[in-house]
C-alpha cells in the first residue's frame, strides 16, 4: 500500500527536503460594462511573478485607457471608535493601448490591479 501524499509530506520536512510552491498566474480576460449598451472595452491581463502584460483586445473607442495601481487594505477604528475597513491605493502608471496593442512591466508591485476606462482615464478613487 502507498503511504498518502500528506504523510509522505510530513516525512519529507523532517528529513529536510524543502518544499517549493508557486502561485498560479493570474491571468483573465474580462469586459468593462458601460451604461451604453453600443460601448464596449475588453482587455487581458497576464499577471505572473515577476511580470504582468495588458492587452486591448477591443474598444469601440479604439482604445483603452488603463489606470494600474496596488491597494492595501486594514482595519482602523473611527474617532467615535466604530472598526470599519479601510484600503489606501496606490496608483501605478496610467498608460493608453490600441486595440490589439500590449504593454509589458518587469517586477511589477505585488497585488497590481487595474481599472479600465472608454474615453479617458478612470480616476483613481473610482477605482476598485
């Protein structure tokens, strides 16, 4: 009988093999919806340890106007001493792409995130 992958774990520690993991990529293609049905915007993000790549996909504009940018979020308590939860972000880089354009970033910030605009750029404090 074979022994099961969690003792086989266990005995691997305590002979001192180390154990490597590595995060999946995140990676993901995903629509911004917008309040006219005739609009639309779609980028792909590959976001892997230590790159990411934005790619315009499509845009009735013609373009897409992508606003980067990290968010660290804790706890905090109010004056009145209610806990509620506050994130402070961060902007990255603003940067435009053409349809079918890609733009590239070597050791970008962990937790990068992106917020997509049509026409212009999306205000940071709109972004989520």
């Amino acid at each position: 009988m074979k022994p099961s992958f969690p003792l086989t774990l266990l005995l691997a520690l305590l002979s001192g093999c180390a154990i490597s993991t590595q995060l999946a990529p995140d990676t993901g293609s995903r629509t911004v919806k917008t309040t006219d049905p005739d609009t639309k915007v779609s980028i792909n993000t590959s976001k892997v340890p230590g790159s990411a790549t934005f790619t315009c996909q499509e845009s009735t504009s013609g373009a897409c106007y992508i606003h980067a940018f990290t968010s660290v979020c804790a706890d905090s308590t109010n004056t009145s001493g209610k806990k509620r939860y506050v994130c402070e972000k961060t902007s990255f880089d603003e940067f435009m792409l053409r349809a079918g354009e890609s733009k590239s970033f070597a050791s970008p910030p962990e937790g990068l995130k992106e917020c997509v605009g049509l026409n212009s750029f999306p205000a940071l404090k709109d972004c989520s």
